[in-house]
C-alpha cells in the first residue's frame, strides 16, 4: 500500500476526541456503524478537559433545550452504571447572599418548569459546610447536575468505545484535509468514509478558516483554579453556584426579577460583566474544590493569563463559600467556541461532511443529547 493509499473504508469517520466527537461516536455506533475517531494530540486536551465536571441542566431554558440536558444526563447514568467513568448524582445549590438573587430563586421554583425547590439558609447548612452563612438568605436546591472528573472522563470513554464497542481510535493523528469524505493526515495516512463529522471546537478555525468566520462562532476563554485539599467536605456535597451565576445562564432570563439583578451588579460590579465573572464551586474526590470562572471573547483573549480576574474570582467566592484553607495548587484557562444564538452549530458543507462544533459552555452537559438529536434527523432523512 502506498501512503496515498487510504488505510481503510468506515461508514462514519470523526475528527475530534473531545466529548462531542465522543458522543457521535456512541450514537453512531450503537446505530451499528463501523467508526473512526480521529484526535490530534494524545487525549483530549480542550475544553473536555478544562472545565468544572459539571452535568447542569438546570442551566438550561425550559423546552427543547432543557429536556436535551435531561437526555444527555441519562446518558452520563448510563456510563456510570456501566462503570465507563465515574458519575455522581450530587445536584446543585444556588445560593442567595441579596434579595434579588433570592427573587429570581423563588420566581424561578414558581414557575415549575425544572426539578427544583426552595430551601432555607437553616437547610442549606445542612446540605453542605461549604455555604456562607454570613448574609445567607436561602438557597434553590436542584437533584438533577451530576459530577464527572473532566481530566479522566474523555479518556476513559475513548478507551471504552475502542475496547467493547470497536471505535477505530487514533490519537496523535493531525487532520489536515476533508475532501469528499477522503481524509488526509499530516503524517501522510488517508482515510475514507461515508460519513465525515468535524467536531474540532475552536480549532475549527484551523481546518476550515472560512466557514468559522461565516458561522457566527466567537472563542470563548476562561479562567478557572483549584484549591488544595480540604478537610471534612464529602465529594458528594453539591454543585454552588452564586447569585453573579443567575445572569449568566438562560434558563432564569423568563424570570421577570432577573432585570433588577442583572442592573444592581452592573451598576455595582462592572468589572464582573467586562470579565463575563459568575463564581461556582465543584468539590472532587479527596477535598479539591475547582473553582470559577470568567468569560473573555475573541478579541480580547490572550495567551495570558490575568491575575485581575483570578483575584475577582476569589474575591466574590469569598462571599459565598466557606473554605477552611484558600491555597490554590492550580490554575489554567480554557478556550471554546461558542454561537450566540444556537446550542451547537451545525452545517453540512459536502454531501459526506458536516460540521458540528460551538457547544459553548455546555459541551458537557448537552453533547449526548444534541448527537443524538443530530442522528434521528440523520436516519430519518435516508
């Protein structure tokens, strides 16, 4: 065989190992196709990989979009279940230290749209150390976020689809060209496939240039940081998130004391909006809280990273969480593409080859759910 040669015929062939080429992968194989995942570093080292773990439905709309979160979090249970990967049922807690985040907390129950309740500040305390009770108000319980470890959870369902489902992976594999579902590689090797699903995130913008800057995609980078270990606080301890959180997803804008919110912080806070600054807290197995995050877009993102917003984080942080030793053992940043008004961007620019990318800040808890979604449009067009 010549290096011009393709290796081999699949009917889906995948370029990207991040969890949204993961989650085609599954539903791709399930459907009884014979698949090939391609990644150009070792593992996935993205956005995968460079978040809080969180599973956060309660982020999403009511609707279509928030029954899809529902969907993908069965999904999560099922790899769980099977012991893929580590999956923990922990939910979330929305804390409220101001009478309008309290406000949009309390509407937001009324409207009956997600799994949640109201709970006070005596039954927040009792469902984690780890809330201020300083100016605690009460808080918004939600049973439906789950916890997966981010650093482990790509690998481990690569490993899982390569072992018992006979994914053809190939990690430090450099895409370099789709044509017609022919794939070429840096290395020289070639593919061809029935089927080609680009799920290359932000370095979209590397293999097809054009179509990222027509898409309505913009990068996305955030800060993030990880304490040292604490005594005393159980894994299991819920999600927090803080009332800056209720501004950022859209699940609370139907919430009509969410304006007053928002205004009350921009007013006080701007630096808060100019970062794109809402703080959440995830504790991990052997006390480690990772702990976030800012939101910086195209333009204004650099290599480097801004002690400014690390020190803001810490700063509202404060103010919510109680944490018995604040030394931080890491700090990274995070870089995802994101549309400003789709869930996922999607777009077939060959008839063998769509493009599937910009998942946003919810690639974790929306991917099984949008690749499957994506799937029953496909079968059903045949």
């Amino acid at each position: 065989m010549t290096r011009d040669e393709p290796l081999g015929n699949f009917d889906v062939a995948i370029v990207g190992g991040g969890i949204v080429g993961l989650a085609h992968a599954w539903r791709a194989v399930r459907r009884g196709y014979r698949v090939l995942l391609l990644e150009r570093t070792q593992f996935a080292q993205g956005a995968s990989v460079r978040n809080f773990g969180m599973i956060w439905p309660v982020g999403q709309p009511a609707g279509e979009l928030y029954q899809i979160a529902l969907q993908s979090r069965e999904f999560w249970m099922q790899l769980g279940a099977q012991g893929v990967t580590s999956v923990e049922a922990c939910g979330s807690l929305h804390l409220a230290h101001q009478p309008d985040e309290l406000d949009v907390l309390e509407e937001f129950c009324k409207q009956q749209t997600h799994q949640v309740n109201m709970l006070t500040a005596q039954q927040v305390a009792e469902r984690t150390r780890l809330a201020n009770q300083a100016g605690l108000l009460g808080g918004m319980y939600s049973p439906t976020e789950l916890r997966v470890d981010p650093r482990t959870a790509s690998r481990s369902i690569a490993q899982w689809l390569a072992v018992e489902h006979q994914v053809e992976c190939r990690f430090n594999t450099h895409v370099t060209s789709v044509v017609e579902g022919r794939i070429a590689t840096a290395d020289g090797e070639q593919w061809n496939a029935d089927r080609v699903i680009v799920c290359s995130g932000s370095d979209l913008q590397t293999l097809y240039p054009s179509e990222f800057a027509s898409s309505g995609l913009k990068l996305c980078k955030l800060q993030m940081l990880r304490t040292v270990p604490q005594e005393g606080i159980d894994e299991k301890t819920p999600h927090i998130a803080s009332g800056l959180t209720l501004r950022h997803y859209t699940s609370f804008e139907s919430c009509s004391a969410h304006r007053k919110l928002r205004e009350r912080i921009q007013k006080d806070s701007p630096l808060l909006d100019h970062y794109g600054i809402h703080v959440m807290a995830s504790v991990f197995p052997g006390g480690e809280v990772v702990l976030g995050d800012s939101h910086e877009y195209g333009e204004d993102i650099s290599p480097f990273d801004k002690t400014e917003i690390d020190d803001l984080i810490l700063q509202e942080l404060r103010k919510v969480i109680q944490l018995d030793d604040w030394t931080i053992q890491q700090r990274w940043h995070g870089i995802y593409a994101k549309h400003g008004t789709l869930p996922v961007f999607e777009k077939q620019i060959e008839p063998k080859v769509h493009l599937f990318v910009g998942t946003g800040g919810a690639g974790m808890t929306m991917s099984f759910g949008l690749a499957e979604q994506a799937w029953q449009r496909w079968e059903s067009e045949k």
